[in-house]
C-alpha cells in the first residue's frame, strides 16, 4: 500500500466523520425550534435565566460570525439561538416575555 493511498483513506475517514458530525446535530435538533434570538451575552443569560427559573430545558446554537471587526466587544453583538423541545415552545415564550 503506497503512501497515496494512504492519505485517501485518511481523507476518506475524515470526510466520514465530518458527515457524521453533521448529520447527529441536524437528528438531535429535529424535535427542537428556535424559540428566541439574542444578540449579545447580556440578553442571552437573561433569557436563559427565565427558561431555567421556570425548569425549561434548552439548547443553545451559536452561528459563527467571522465577520466581526471589533474582537474585544464581539460579547455584545454574538448572536445566540435559544432552543427548546417541541412540546415546552408555548410555555417558553411565556417565560421568555414575561417581565
């Protein structure tokens, strides 16, 4: 076995696993939607703090934003995706926007 199959079998594997990745995140966020967006970590805890307060489980999806010129204050404008279980979505919006 040369060294150029070698390193196809390499890019092969890691081609594989990426999919796998892939596909596990897309599976494990079918029974999950996006029930707020918030821009900064300020708005994001305060948000997590009511879904916790009201025993709400919940997944968060950070989009990777590599466009931002400003490093040092890149906490303010970080946009983070709130999710939660199908069946809570009614009852986390209340405890999303009740003061």
């Amino acid at each position: 076995m040369g060294l150029r199959s070698v390193k196809y079998i390499i890019f092969g594997i890691l081609i594989f696993a990426i999919g796998c990745v892939v596909t596990v995140k897309l599976i494990s966020y079918k029974y999950w939607t996006c029930i707020y967006t918030a821009f900064g970590s300020d708005n994001y805890f305060k948000v997590i703090a009511k879904l916790e307060n009201e025993g709400i489980p919940f997944k968060t999806k950070t989009p990777m934003n590599l466009d931002s010129k400003d490093f040092q204050n890149r906490h303010k404008t970080t946009q983070y995706d709130v999710f939660v279980k199908k069946e809570y979505e009614q009852i986390a919006q209340r405890a999303v926007h009740k003061n």
